[in-house]
C-alpha cells in the first residue's frame, strides 16, 4: 500500500453501490478509510471491501464508523 494512501472504491453491502473512498495505511497495519461521500449505516462489525473497477483489492472489517 502506498505510504500516503490511495483511492479506489468500497462495497458495504453487498447489494449496494460501490462508493469513492481514499485508504491510508496506519503503522500498525490497519488503515483508515475515507468516504467521498456520506453513506447511511456504516457500523462496527461490517465487512469493507476494496475494488479497482471489477478487481478485487482486498476487505477487512470496520473498527469504528
């Protein structure tokens, strides 16, 4: 990941649309997720995945909203 983060989008629902988000790394390996755009519901315990267009990045769980 780079140093000073990325963009690419997330999914938190699997029937929802993907929304813009920038990620930046943490030292301790986890990262801060950014949403472009507000979105209703996000909580603890959701899954987050991560997309570049139709390739799949990665996913972790929400922390904290």
């Amino acid at each position: 990941m780079p140093p000073d983060g990325f963009e690419c989008t997330v999914k938190l629902r699997s029937t929802s649309p993907s929304v813009a988000v920038l990620v930046t790394p943490m030292q301790d390996g986890r990262a801060q997720v950014h949403l472009k755009e507000p979105f209703a519901g996000v909580a603890p315990g959701q899954a987050c995945v991560f997309y570049d267009g139709e390739r799949l990045l990665g996913g972790g769980w929400i922390e904290k909203a």
